[in-house]
C-alpha cells in the first residue's frame, strides 16, 4: 500500500517485507524504481558521524599543539631575554583565546540532537566548568603552585629571562605549561593560570567526546566528557595552577592520534599529530618520558603487524614520527645540558658526567625503595603493597600521602569485564594495554601519587564507555544501569561540593574579605611573609625553614633546600666549631633572615646532631639571632649585622 501524502507532492512509496522502501516515480514516459535499504542509510550515517569526529580529534589536537607551540616560543624568546616583552606576552594570550572559543564552540555546539538524555548530561558538564570557573578566581594557595608552577615563573618575570634556579631541581624540569603562565604572574593575574589549567582539561574531555562520540555517537561522547571532569582529582586540580592536565592532554591526543594512523596508514597527518602531541608530553613534564615509551612502543607495534610496508616508507615513517617528537623536547634538553652537563637533570644522573649545582642536592627519602618506604613511613606489609593497584582506585584520600594524595573512582574498573565485547577490540586492547603498564610503573618506580597517574584516566574512560554502552545493549532492564551511573555522578559532585566548601571562597568573592584576609586565614605562613614583605629591606634575602620551600608570596629574595629537609643548615650546623662560623657560612650566601616553622625546625635537629653540635647551635640563636616576628608556628629571626 501506497503512502497517504499531499497530492501536490506525493510520490508513491511501497514497504516490502525485508523492510525496505520502493518508490515509484513516474515523469511523462519515464518510469523508475528506486530501493532504499535502510542498513545502507543507517552506515552512511555512522560514516558522517565518524567523519565529523574525526574531523573534531584532529582540530583539538591542532589546537593543544598550538598552545604547546606559543609556549616552545616564549621560552625560546625567554631564554634570549625577552620575558618583559608586550608583543610576546599578548601573543600568548591570544594563542590562550583562540583556543578558549575554539572549546567554546564546540562544547556548545556538541548537545545538538541527543535528546533529553544528551542534555542533561550537557548540563552536568556545564556545572562543572562553571564551578570551576568560579574557584579558579581564588588566589593561589595550592602547595605546588607557591613552590613551583607561579613561583618559579615569578623569578623569571622579577629576572626579566628565563634564568637558572639552582636551589630549586624541579625548576630544571620541562616547563611547557608554565611558560603560558608567566605573562600573567608578570601582570599580576596571577588567577589566571588556574584557567589555563583548566582548560587543558577541558579539551581533554573534547578528545573524548570525539573519540566515543565518532565510535558510538554523541551521547556517549558526552557521557566520556562528564566521566573525566567529574574525576574527583581531576575536578580537584581544575582550580589550581598545576600542570598534571596538560601532560595529561597531550599525551591522550598521542594515544588517539596512533590509534586513527593504525586505521589510515596512508595518512602522515595522524603520525604527526601523535608525534607532535608526544613531544609536548614530552616538554611538560617528567613522566612523559614513561607515555613517550610506551607510546612509542605501541607505535613498533602497529609498524610490525602485517600487513608490512617497504623498508623505504617505514623508515619514512620512523624519522617522521622520531623528528617531530623530539622537536619540542629539544629546547629543553639543549637547556639543561648547556647548565648542568646532563639535559635531563635532575634523572638519570648516573648516566652523565654533570656540573650539579650544590644547592641542588638536599635530604629527603627519595632514595628509598616503593616496598622498603611504604614500610617505613606506612607501616604496610606486603600484601598492601602489592594490593595497590587496586586500592589507588577505591580508597584514594585527598592530602594523605599514604592513600595516594588524590581521589580517582572505582568506575574506571569496574566495568572493565564488559568493556571487551564488541566491535574495536584492536583499540581496547591498546588502550588497556597503555593504562596497564603506565600504572604499573608509577606503583613500583616512583612515589605513588594520583597525580602522577593522570595519563591512564582517559583511556580507562573510554574503556567504561566501551562497558557501558555494551552493558545497555544486553541489559534487560536499563533503569538498574540509569541509576548506577547517576549513583557514581552524585558521588563525584559530592567530592566538588566539598572543595568549594575547603576553599570557602564566598567572602572573598563577595569582596566583603580582602586578598590579604583570605591568604591569612588559608596559609599559615602567609603571615610572616607579609611581615617581611613590608618591613626587611629590598636587599634581604631569607632563609626558608620547614615552609615547603612555599616562597611565591615572598617578595624578598629567597633560599631553600633543594629536597625536603634542611640539609645545607644540617651541614652547616656539622661543620662549624663555633657560632661564629654558621653565621659565616650563612652570611656568605648573603642570608640576612630565617624563616622557620619553628617546631619542625627543633625536632629535626634534635634528633640529627649531637649534644656539641646542638649546644654550638644554641649558642648562635642566643648570640647572632633576633626574633623579629612570630606567629602559627611560623617566626622570623633576623641575622645580626
């Protein structure tokens, strides 16, 4: 039977038993018969998606290396002097506005027909940024971004250059993210870097919607979006001016990048997209080093599975992928081995003959072992320790080194089993593959931090998508699913509720608290550096004590120990015979103030020296020190003379 239609545009349209469409038009003695299949229309359409996916991966990974590009320039021009320059500083703003409308837009853009379902997972997502948006106005407070992310670009803009800072080894690590944040510690906004953060992050979580968006469709894009910013560490380091998100960016970009060459082979754009981003990895931070091999493997992979090329286009393909790789990783090498002899100082230093700057070496626990320090510091056995992969997943605690510094969720795994059906299993097992061993060696090489484990979130994102869209398409009754998604959802807003509530950030953005309260009451040691700030000369230069080397609001120059424990003073203190020569020693690093948490101070030294050389130290306080100011904990002394 004949479709009912308007008779001035009808055309006639028979249903036939396979489900296909017959349509039957006729024009003067022209007769056809068209058969539409609708298997075929459903593919195109799936081709068009895939396509505009597609087309998104590729703008957001030009964009991330857009940004990484403006950075490799301004640490380049930094180098040469020209830290104070108007033109370069605006010229990485407007790389950062570029790629924030660049987000913009296709955020908007991206709930276009998805349905109730597609919007309400939008609108979580836009709760999220605008709550992070909010805090991100806050002034900085976070641990690393006083010791190293806006402290060590204040030095450059108070310097004028990109100098070298040989108290600080971190500060001769890859930089690339902060170098977009020195133009506003320069100006003063010094806010804004929480933004730039931030917004690493965001269009991380645009590579996922492209990723499952192009493979499953745009709700499911959404839902890997919501998943990643809703992480309760990634929610956390959206406010700070860290750095964890650009690695983090990059290095997803790489991994996506390899996996769409594997499928077009005969496309160079996706193996420089891969490498490019890998180099920015690379650029940003150490343990890109640990994405860039395995990535790198991942890349032999692909390069030796049949169907093999010619020796000519692998090789092609190998220098390809090795030179741009290297290309923004080289300026940073060439840095340090021009200062210290070994260009990736402070690692692999028993590879190198280098020139180590003194202050550079100080005491800490680093030296030890992932088994023997968990020991010792946790009081772990062995079964906990080998339990670790598992627990960074479900009893993750913010501020608890023990329980890893950070807050991941149990979503990430526990949809794994169903992840694994399907269609994409060459893509999964990469993915898998990549989480997997990047974990492996954060567990049991380094420090274990969340933090340091950013890198493996995006995959095992996408790996839950993969599970629960297969868990959609077997369940019986889809509510039970419904409710264990919006069950972990409320779980992670619960986690945002909570920072807002640490930061208490309504009196200060009401203005009804000024910048100085807020720094008061959310830094201890905030105190005493405005004592200083507004009382020592300009000349002064302070000895920082057991303050977490958290010197950004000292407006005086500056001294700490290169690792976690005071070991120049320790060294200083061993050495001496008399008062006379600590305040020899200290004054010959033009020291004229301590600050000390005082408290720590005692108990250290307590129990690292002996009676003589305590009493020795007793001494020079008495003799050659005037307490100037006290208060939390924290107090400064003054040197005599």
């Amino acid at each position: 039977m004949f479709s009912e239609l308007e008779p001035a545009i009808a055309i006639p349209v028979q249903k036939l038993p396979d489900n296909r469409l017959v349509c039957h038009s006729t024009k003067v003695d022209f007769y056809s018969v068209h058969v539409w299949d609708w298997d075929g229309i459903a593919v195109y359409h799936q081709r068009l998606m895939e396509e505009r996916a597609s087309r998104l991966l590729s703008q957001t990974c030009w964009t991330g290396c857009l940004l990484g590009g403006g950075a490799t320039i301004y640490f380049l021009f930094g180098l040469a002097g020209y830290v104070h320059s108007s033109l370069l500083n605006f010229t990485v703003a407007l790389v950062l506005a570029g790629a924030l409308i660049f987000f913009l837009y296709h955020f908007l853009t991206a709930v276009k027909d998805t349905g109730w379902i597609g919007w309400s997972i939008w609108a979580a997502i836009l709760i999220i940024i605008l709550v992070e948006f909010v805090l991100g106005l806050l002034p900085p407070t976070s641990r690393d971004e006083l010791t190293h992310h806006l402290a060590i670009p204040k030095l450059y803009a108070k310097a004028g250059r990109i100098v070298e800072v040989p108290m600080a080894p971190y500060a001769y690590y890859p930089m690339l993210l902060d170098m977009l944040f020195t133009p506003w510690v320069y100006w003063g906004y010094d806010f804004v870097p929480k933004w730039i953060h931030a917004l690493f992050g965001f269009l991380t979580g645009l590579l996922l919607y492209a990723y499952c968006g192009g493979r499953m469709n745009a709700v499911y894009g959404l839902l890997g979006f919501f998943l990643f910013v809703s992480t309760p560490v990634i929610a956390r380091l959206s406010h700070w001016g860290y750095i964890d998100l650009g690695i983090t960016f990059y290095t997803t970009a790489s991994l996506l990048c390899l996996l769409r060459w594997r499928e077009e082979r005969g496309s160079l754009q996706w193996l420089s997209l891969a490498a490019l981003s890998l180099g920015f990895a690379l650029a940003t931070k150490p343990n890109g080093l640990v994405a860039a091999l395995l990535i790198s493997l991942l890349f032999l992979l692909v390069i030796l599975k049949p169907p093999r090329k010619n020796w000519v286009q692998i090789s092609r393909e190998l220098l390809l992928y090795g030179g741009l790789m290297l290309l923004p990783f080289w300026p940073w090498l060439v840095k340090n081995w021009y200062q210290t002899g070994n260009p990736f100082f402070p690692l692999l230093s028993h590879f190198f003959s280098q020139r180590v700057p003194s202050a550079a070496e100080g005491a800490s626990f680093g030296g030890l072992g992932i088994f023997v320090k968990r020991e010792l510091l946790y009081g772990e056995n062995i079964w906990q320790i080998i339990s670790l992969p598992l627990r960074v997943f479900f009893s993750g605690r913010d501020d608890n080194p023990q329980l890893f510094d950070g807050v991941l969720t149990p979503i990430l795994i526990v949809l794994l089993p169903w992840a694994f059906k399907g269609k994409w299993i060459e893509d999964k097992k990469f993915l898998a593959s990549f989480a997997f061993l990047f974990l492996a060696y954060a567990i049991f090489l380094v420090d274990m931090r969340i933090r340091y484990i950013l890198s493996i979130v995006p995959p095992l994102v996408m790996l839950a998508v993969y599970g629960i869209f297969n868990v959609y398409l077997r369940i019986k009754r889809p509510v039970y699913l419904f409710v264990g998604l919006i069950a972990f959802a409320a779980w992670h807003g619960s986690y945002l509720w909570h920072y807002v509530r640490a930061t208490e950030p309504f009196g200060y953005l009401s203005g009804s608290e000024s910048r100085d309260t807020y720094l008061e009451r959310m830094l201890p040691e905030y105190a005493g550096f405005k004592y200083i700030n507004s009382t020592t000369a300009p000349t002064a230069k302070i000895y920082l004590l057991f303050v977490g080397r958290r010197g950004y609001y000292c407006e005086r120059d500056y001294f700490h120990d290169g690792g976690d424990l005071p070991g120049y003073l320790l060294g200083v203190i061993r050495a001496a015979k008399s008062p006379d020569q600590i305040d020899q020693a200290l004054k010959r690093k033009q020291i004229t103030h301590l600050m000390v948490r005082e408290e720590l101070l005692v108990d250290f030294l307590m129990h690292n020296l002996t009676p003589a050389q305590a009493a020795t130290w007793s001494q020079f306080v008495q003799t050659r020190l005037i307490l100037n100011f006290r208060d939390r904990g924290h107090a400064v002394y003054q040197l005599h003379g």
